[in-house]
C-alpha cells in the first residue's frame, strides 16, 4: 500500500507538470500502471498464437454465416443527408460564435466525440449508419440536377487515393496539429473540407462520394465487421444478421488504395496511442515529466505518423510475401494474393480503434449529455442532469478501471481472433492452398500487432 501511494504521489505531481491535454484523451493510467497488465498481454499474444495453430491444421474451419431478417422499401436517401447538412450548418455557426471552451461547443464535442468514437462504435455494431447521414449526398444530386450535369471528370479513375490523403489529413489535424479542439479552428477546417468534397462530388457525381470522401470510405470498412447489417438492392432494403466478419468473405479483394486505407486506420490508431508514451517521447528527446507544446514536436509527429503508416503497410506486405515465399508452387502472385489478406486486417483496424477511444467516450461523452442538457447555456436542464454532474473519479478506482482494461482486451483479443479465422478463409478463397508453414508470416504478424496494440494502451505515457 506504501508503494501503491508513493506512485500515486509521484503520478499526481507529474501531472501538475504537464500542459493541458488534447480533447477526448482522458485516461485511466494512473491506476492502470499499478495493476498486473503483463499477464493480460502475454496471455491474448498466445490466445491468438494457438488459434492461427487451430485454424493452420485443422482440416476444415467453418465460416462466419448469416441470415436474412426483413425487407423493407428503401427510405429517399436524400432526406437524411439533407437533415445533416442542416445539422451541419447549426454546428459550424456554434463553432464560430459559440463558446470557445471545447467541452461547452457543440460542434467540437460532436465531431470528437459523436462522430469519431460513438458514431465508429455504432456502425461497428448496426452497419453503416452514415451511408444515410452523410451531408454531401442529397446537396450534391441537387447540384447536379440544377447544373444538368450527367457525366465526371474522370475522378473515379483515381480510386480510393483521395480518401487515403483525406484520411491521413484527417489524422494529422488530430493528432500533430495545434488546435484541434478549438472550436473556431476547428469550424473553418469542417467547412472548407465540406466545400471541397462538395465541389469534387458535383463535378464527379455523388457516387464519387464512396470512393473519395474519406468519412464515407472509414465507416463503410468500419461497418464490414458489424453483425446487423443492411443492403440496398432494387429499391428495397434487406437487413441481415450474421457472424461479425461475415461481409468480409462476400467482398472482391481489396485494391491498393483500398488496402492503403486499411493500413492507414492502422498507423493512425497506434501513432496515436504512442506519440504520447514515455517510449515515444524519449525516442525524440523530450522529458515526460516537462513536456512542451504541440509547436515544438510538430515536424517529429508528422514524420513519425507518416513513418508509422508506411511501417504497417511494409509489414503487413513482407508478411503476405513471405507467406507466398514458403506456399507450393502455383501459388497465386503477390498481386492477386495482397488484396484479399488486406480484407482480413480490419477487423484489426476497428478493434483497436474502439480499445484505444473507449475511455475517451466514458470520460468526453459525459459532456455531451451536458451541451444537450442546456444546449444554449441558458441553464436548462432537458434532461434532469444536476450541476456539475460530469465526473472522472471512476478512473481512480481499480475496480472500475480493471473493468474498462478488461473490456478493452477483450475487444482487442476478439478482433484479432476473428482477423486470424478471416485470413484463413480469405487464404483458401484465393487459391493459397499451401504447407501449414506457409501461413506463420501472417499469423506472427498478428500476434505481435496484439501484444503492440495492448502495450500500447497499458504503457506510461504522458497524455
């Protein structure tokens, strides 16, 4: 107990030290780095090990399988896009002429926390909910029709590039930029990219949407692995149940962008969780306990989340050679093989990105019942929340905090051992019927990305 309070001391007083952290990044490991998380990160490392052994020899693994629940008509599309863009417009003027505090601005809490942790944990669940939501489509078709436009520019042609550059954009302002809380900052950034994607999609047309617009692109991968899914065919709306992963097996193999994308989740997710260890930031030559501001590690992060993407994609592509390198021959060519294996590493890519934001949702969240609560800080109370009801202490109690690592090893573990049975599905499909040594290269690379992914949230860091 002596000790567990020496560190607690040592922890708190470090704190005081530090300069304020970036938004929705609250964190738990104060408490967590006095509990025993070695046994966690040896244990799912040889949890997934046997399994990728289990799937590798056993002659036969069955595949996830769904089935169809109802069918409806399909809602005018249009309708929701519309309301979003509607929603859009209220929350760039909160952005402009609200408050600047970020816990109290609509748009900040909507796009940090509705958005990017809630709206991901919900499409992983229910399927792509945004295919409804998105604010461009039902603007741009109207565009379009005024303009009498009918054919591109050739945009198309371009593939998924496009979204890969809105996506790493996207991560950069969020994990190396100055402001990205500010709600004004974070305003002139929201709509200049709407107007972008808006101008590109009517010259293109609103179909372009799936390919470039990098949110459209995220949350359709994002929804491949939910077990409740729906398809639009014929005008009419089916809705399945399945096998999480059961999408997975019925989608073409990936193209290089699309597979760029995927390894880009990846980079963004853990650069995310390591610019901010101990590790990180000795590497660098920063003191933890005397951190500075964003401005003077800002050309270190933008190499280092750009040399993180390319190493995922360098390791992810060695494995998948290597594997090729030890299976029979006539087995198919480094081209044809690469994009299905890359199908089976987003599973990876959802798992952790749920694991590694699921503190900021139980901690940010809370202050967005608040802005709902009393929206124009008039002091209301639509929901019956008292005054000052948003509060952290359940990360200074080992229970709660053991519960919230325990949850997102879980969701670590699970992921990656359905990553491990999609790759092996994935493998048979594309004709890589090779020696059971064929498949280690694969399996060990998943093996050390969950013992990563989990070091990466139990490890000292100063955010």
């Amino acid at each position: 107990m002596k000790v567990m309070a020496i560190r607690f001391m040592f922890l708190g007083l470090a704190a005081l030290g530090l300069p304020g952290v970036a938004f929705a990044h609250a964190t738990q490991r104060a408490v967590l780095h006095v509990l025993p998380t070695a046994p966690y990160v040896i244990g799912a490392g040889i949890a997934v090990a046997l399994s990728a052994l289990i799937v590798a020899f056993a002659p036969r693994v069955p595949a996830p399988r769904a089935v169809t629940l109802l069918s409806r008509p399909v809602v005018p599309r249009d309708i929701g896009s519309w309301l979003s863009a509607l929603l859009l417009v209220f929350l760039l003027a909160a952005g402009f002429f609200g408050s600047r505090d970020p816990y109290g601005n609509m748009l900040t809490l909507t796009v940090w926390v509705v958005l990017w942790v809630a709206l991901t944990l919900a499409v992983a669940v229910f399927g792509d909910l945004w295919r409804g939501l998105d604010p461009w489509s039902g603007p741009v078709r109207a565009a379009r029709r005024m303009l009498g436009l009918t054919g591109g520019v050739g945009l198309s042609r371009l593939g998924h590039w496009p979204a890969v550059a809105g996506y790493l954009a996207f991560a950069w302002f969020e994990i190396v930029s100055l402001a990205p809380a500010d709600p004004a900052v974070l305003a002139r950034t929201a709509l200049a990219y709407w107007l972008v994607v808006f101008a590109l999609a009517v010259a293109e047309g609103e179909h372009w949407l799936e390919k470039g617009e990098f949110l459209t692109v995220y949350f359709g991968f994002v929804s491949k692995i939910a077990p409740l899914w729906a398809e639009r065919r014929d005008g009419r709306l089916t809705f399945h149940l399945g096998w999480p992963g059961a999408q997975i097996l019925g989608m073409p193999p990936l193209s290089l962008s699309q597979a760029a994308f995927v390894t880009a989740i990846l980079a963004s997710v853990s650069f995310d969780g390591l610019h901010e260890t101990f590790w990180w930031l000795a590497r660098i030559g920063i003191n933890p306990l005397d951190v500075p501001g964003r401005s003077a590690v800002m050309g270190v992060n933008t190499a280092g989340l750009f040399l993180t993407w390319a190493a995922m994609a360098g390791l992810i592509a060695a494995a998948i050679r290597a594997e090729l390198a030890l299976s029979s021959p006539g087995a198919p060519r480094y081209a044809d093989a690469a994009g299905p294996y890359a199908l089976s590493f987003l599973p990876i890519a959802t798992g952790y990105h749920v694991a590694h934001y699921l503190v900021a949702l139980l901690t940010s969240g809370q202050y967005v019942l608040v802005a709902l609560n009393d929206p124009f800080d008039l002091g209301w109370a639509l929901l019956g929340l008292p005054e000052h009801w948003v509060g952290f202490g359940f990360l200074a109690r080992e229970s709660s905090v053991r519960l919230i690592w325990q949850a997102q090893w879980a969701i670590i573990l699970t992921a990656h051992l359905l990553a491990v049975l999609l790759a092996a599905h994935l493998a048979r499909r594309s004709g890589l019927e090779h020696r059971r040594i064929a498949q280690l290269p694969v399996a060990v690379l998943m093996v050390l990305y969950t013992v990563f992914g989990l070091w990466l949230l139990s490890a000292p860091a100063a955010g």
